[in-house]
C-alpha cells in the first residue's frame, strides 16, 4: 500500500506542474500520460471509503481531494486553451472518476460546500455546446464547441461529471437559495442541456443530458426558481421527445423529468420560509405561470432595462404551458405506451403518464386545472373542425392524438364537462368523421372473442366467429392508421361520456338533421361511442344498462330511414346510413351478450328483412349482425338461431302491430 501510495504522490505532484504550463504538443503528449497513469492507479486501488484500513499516513482522500483541485484548475486553464480532444477527453474521464471517489465527502447543504460543487460546475459547462438562445445576433459559435463538432465520447465524459456533481441521493434535502447570478447561471445550464437533449445523435448523450437535467431540478428544489423555468424546460422536452427517430428511452426519461419539474414546482411544502408563511400557502397553478410571465413583460417594459440572455431564453419559452404538456402527453406517451415494440419500455411509460397524473397534480390543483384543459380541450376540437378539409392529413392527425393525450390523461375527469357541452362535441365529431362510403371493394374481417361458458346455450357453441364487413370511407382521412386514430378518438369520448347522455344527443340530432349525409356521420358515431362499452366486463363502472339498450333499439327501428322505399330509389347517403343503423344492433347485441335474447323478438324480423335489400352494402351490414346475435346471444349457428326463434318470423305483422 505504501508503494501505491507513493506513486499516487508522485503523479499529483506531475499533474500540479500544468497549472502553471501553456499547452504545447509535448506537454500534452506529457500531460496525457499522467491523466492514463492516474486512470491505471485508480483501477489497481479502491476508494478510501471501500477499503477496510486506510493504511497510509497521508491517505488516499486527501490524495483524492489534490488531484481534483489540479484538475479543476487545468480544466480552466491548460485544457481549456489545447486544442487536443483528446486531452479534453481524457481530462474529463479522470475528472469524473475522481469525483466519484471525493464525492461522499462532497454532500451537505454547507454554503463552503455548496460553492465548491457549483464551481466544478461552472468549469464543466464551459466544456458543452453553447444554447442557440445563449448567442448574440451574428455571434459564430467556436467549430470546437458545436455538437456536430465535438466528439461524442467527451459530451459524454462532461456529462457523467455535472451527474457526479449534481446527483445526490438525499433528494429530500432543503432547497437552496440561489442569487440572481446563480439563477441565471443554471438558466444557461438548463438551455445547455436541453439543447443536447433536442439535437444530439448520439442517443446515449441524449438520455444523459434530461438525467443531469434531473439532478439539476432536484439540486435547486426551490420552487420559485423553478417555476421560472417551467415553460423552458417543458417545450425543450417535448422537442427532446418529438426529435426525428427519437430513442424510446429518451421519450420515457423526458416524461419521467416533466413529472418531476411539476412536483417540484406545485409542492408547496418546499417553499423557503418561517412557518407563518406556509400556513397560507400560494397555490400554483399553470395559469398562474402566464400571468407572472406576463407581469414580468409589463415591468421590463415600463423600466427599459436591457435584459440579460438568461431573460430572453426565459421571455420566449413562457408560452401556453398547458398545450405543451397535452402534445406531450398525446405524441409521447400515448405514443409509447400503444405502438412501441419494446413492451418493457411502453409499461415504463404508462407508469410515468400514471405518475403525472397521480402525484404530479395534488387534487386541489386537478380541480383547478381541470376547467382550463376541458375548455383546451373544446379549443382544439373546434380547431380540428375548422381545418379538417384544408390541411394536411398527418396534421389532422396530430391533432387527434393530441385529443386522445387530453383524453387518456384526464379521464373520467372530463365527464361533467363533456356531458355539459354533448350536443357540440357530437355535431363536432360528426363534422370531422364526414363519412364518404362503405367501400365494397374491400372487405374487412373481426375476429369475434370467445364467449363466456355461462353465456352460452349449449356444449356447441361455436368458440370463435369471423365476421366480414365491408370497409368505411371517411371524406378527410385517406389513410386505414389515420381513420383508425378518429375511430379510436370516438371511442375515447365514448367511454369518458355519460351513455344516456350521447344516446339522447345522437337521436335528437337524427330527427333534426335536414341531409341524408349529416344522418350517416352521426350514427356513425353513435356505433363508436356504443363500441367502448363491447369489451367491459360485468359489473364494470362503464358498462352500459341494458334498459339504455332497449331504448336505442326502439328509436333505431322507429326511424324513418328505416325502411326501404322500393319507389324511389335510394341515393347513396342513405344507403350508408341504413347500413349503420343495422350495424349498430350488432354493436348492441355485443355489448349486452346473453341478455340481448329478451330483444330478439323486437329485433330479429327486422334484421332478416335487411337480408333482402336492394343494397349489397346493407345486405353485408344485416349478415354481421345476425352472425354477432347469434354468437353473443349463445347460439351455434345462424340456423339454431332462427330455428329457436321460429315464432317471431310467423306472426310478424302481430309482433309489430301497435299497441302490441
């Protein structure tokens, strides 16, 4: 131990001589070999902290401490100045190292202690590429400090030693009180990083820079500090996440960090004060982030004051935080958690969505955020109408995700607000689902699920039934993903919406509508709403009351459209429409199961008289739903349906007489 000892001296005492040397090709040469020397010592000998005896008179952590004194100089100073990246590199790997190895020795919120990290800090920023907010108009930013420039192994050696610096496992420590310079030192700090985050290639650098953004929040805890740079670090995730072939990993990390930023901001309990402060407590809230943006706009203004480049980065990323958080929420993690391949990385982020729903937002704040989103919500839909015809497809698109995010994130929360505004969101969604054609040149095919074992009639019940449909046409979305995507947007306010609700808006509109075309958008919908309700399980909170059921089949059967007026011939609108009124008992007979047998005295007959249309698209509608009667209903075959049922095809016209 001695001997190791020994040369640790020696080499300390070789690494100090720098400081003092302007870089030439033969002292970095030299200065190299002691960095890959230092590097060999430190593989051979454990920290002081991890071995048993600290044997030696002197010892290791003051050895340690010297060395990254040295280091921390020539960081500013020999290796600042070469132009090796080399040096830089190997620089920043031995610092990071030896970091590690001081760092126990580094904790507490001393302010001697404090100042130190922080300007271990200051030293390893120099080191990353420049922000573009950071530079003046007209200002070249140094070829050796650009990321396309800069090799990516020291961008990640910098990295892994502002983590050492800033990771701290005790991340329930006080929050610091940063002065004004320091506030916009990490400003600078936090633009720096996200920038990394937004542009670099390399994935790994990426992920690094929101996990040193992560330290950095926790660092600072103060949340008034942080609210300033709420705005900032929220639309410099979203790009992180929505960067061009963005790693699933760094998608996940930029969520898990947006939570974090939003528990650090709301939690009151971290506000620095006496204790008469915190008994009245100032709740935050993201409108609360607008309006002191813009009282800070308002005092620049009237004062003239030339503001500093931290202020400007702050002034131009202060804009409608909510709507950054739902895209977040709609193009990342909805994203993510339906369509990645990794299935461990789709589980990570759904619980991090799950984790900014749940703990980011205390219930006071849900419910004063909660009026701001829906009506953000009813913005965006009705943008969504207006632009539905004019812009491009994978623009709609977005917009739909972005709903869905909304949807997905708030939940159930929306219902009052959804059931409050029903008549303006289902003429909405009509307009966007404007409905083109039932294609009969594509066929599509739906696997029906097995049915339950006390579902079914007897031992032959056909375990699995495929039924063939013919393909919807919508007027605006060309593309099978994206007319999925509305279909799935319908399905999601279905289930959020109160039944009753949509089913007295969905018949209202159908006796008012003054086109055959605005009837067949709107049970269009309907069928999609009543679709998010096929797959619950009984006794479920959103399943739907058989009574609501009976109550749709007697309207639906009640319409006009109904019947096929073999004297006029039918236009093609109309057409559509009959088919999805026919499609829709199937929606309903797999929504109920077995119970759908005490409708089929009302609803078999009608069916059965669909089969001879004069329309192949309504004839195809009027199969399908046979075919799911009979398999929900718990029957082996279309036959042993209608040979159980034989009676409810003698006597028709007594069946539907009125007053029956």
């Amino acid at each position: 131990m001695a001997v190791e000892v020994a040369a640790y001296v020696e080499l300390c005492t070789r690494l100090s001589r720098f400081v003092q040397l302007q870089p030439s090709d033969d002292h970095c040469k030299e200065l190299q070999e002691v960095l890959d020397d230092l590097m060999a010592l430190y593989d051979r000998v454990k920290a002081p902290e991890v071995r048993a005896v600290d044997t030696s008179p002197l010892g290791f952590a003051a050895m340690d401490d010297l060395v990254l004194l040295s280091l921390h100089k020539l960081l500013g100073s020999f290796v600042l100045n070469a132009s090796s990246a080399v040096i830089h590199e190997r620089a920043f790997g031995t610092f990071a190292h030896v970091l590690r190895r001081c760092k126990p020795r580094m904790r507490g919120n001393q302010p001697g202690q404090v100042q130190r990290r922080l300007s271990f800090v200051q030293s390893c920023v120099l080191y990353l590429p420049p922000p573009p907010e950071a530079g003046d108009d007209g200002e070249e930013v140094p070829g050796n400090k650009t990321l396309a420039s800069q090799p990516e192994e020291l961008r990640l050696a910098i990295l892994q030693s502002l983590r050492e610096l800033l990771e701290d496992e005790e991340q329930e420590k006080q929050a610091i009180q940063l002065q004004v310079d320091q506030q916009h030192f990490f400003a600078y700090l936090v633009a720096a990083l996200l920038h990394v985050a937004q542009r670099d290639r390399c994935r790994e650098a990426a992920l690094q820079a929101i996990k040193v953004l992560k330290c950095v929040l926790f660092f600072i805890r103060d949340p008034h500090t942080l609210r300033q740079y709420l705005p900032g670090v929220a639309a410099g995730l979203w790009k992180s996440a929505n960067a061009p072939q963005q790693a699933s990993k760094v998608i996940v990390a930029a969520l898990d960090c947006l939570a974090i930023a939003l528990d650090l901001c709301i939690g009151d309990e971290r506000l620095l004060g006496d204790e008469e402060v915190k008994q009245e407590p100032q709740r935050f809230t993201l409108e609360a982030i607008r309006q002191s943006v813009e009282k800070k706009e308002e005092t620049d203004e009237s004062t003239n004051l030339p503001s500093s480049e931290s202020d400007k980065w702050l002034e131009t990323t202060a804009i409608n935080l909510d709507l950054l958080l739902s895209r977040m929420f709609a193009a990342s993690a909805t994203a993510v958690a339906a369509g990645d391949a990794i299935a461990e990385v789709a589980r990570e982020a759904d619980t991090v969505l799950q984790k900014l729903q749940m703990s980011a937002l205390s219930s006071e704040e849900r419910l004063r955020v909660l009026p701001e989103m829906a009506d953000r919500f009813q913005m965006l839909l009705s943008t969504l109408v207006l632009k539905v015809a004019t812009e491009h497809e994978a623009t709609k698109v977005h917009f739909v995700r972005t709903l869905r995010g909304y949807l997905a994130f708030l939940g159930s929360s929306l219902t009052p607000y959804l059931d409050a505004a029903m008549e303006s969101i289902y003429s909405s969604l009509c307009r966007v689902v404007s409905f083109a054609v039932l294609d009969i040149d594509l066929v599509v095919h739906q696997t029906l699920p097995s049915v339950p074992e006390g579902d079914r009639s007897n031992d032959n019940t056909a375990p699995s039934v495929v039924v063939s449909q013919f393909q919807k046409r919508l007027r605006y979305f060309n593309e099978e993903a994206s007319v999925q995507e509305v279909f799935a947007i319908l399905r999601d306010v279905g289930a959020v919406s109160t039944p009753a609700g949509f089913i007295d808006c969905a018949f209202m509109l159908l006796s008012e509508t003054a086109t055959e075309t605005e009837s067949a958008e709107v049970v269009l919908v309907l069928n999609e709403f009543l679709r998010a309700y096929c797959s619950n399980k009984e006794g479920s909170e959103e399943s739907m009351d058989v009574h609501l059921i009976g109550r749709i089949l007697e309207d639906l059967l009640a319409l006009e459209a109904w019947e096929e007026h073999s004297s006029l011939r039918s236009s093609r609108a109309l057409v559509s429409q009959r088919a999805l009124m026919v499609e829709c008992i199937g929606v309903c007979a797999e929504i109920l199961g077995a119970e759908f047998k005490s409708f089929l005295l009302y609803v078999l007959y009608p069916l059965v008289e669909q089969l001879g249309s004069h329309s192949v698209e309504v004839e195809r509608a009027a199969l399908a739903a046979l075919e799911k009667v009979y398999f929900f209903t718990g029957y082996e075959s279309l036959e042993a349906l209608f040979q159980a049922n034989m009676d409810y095809f003698t006597h028709p016209i007594g069946v539907f007489a009125p007053g029956q």
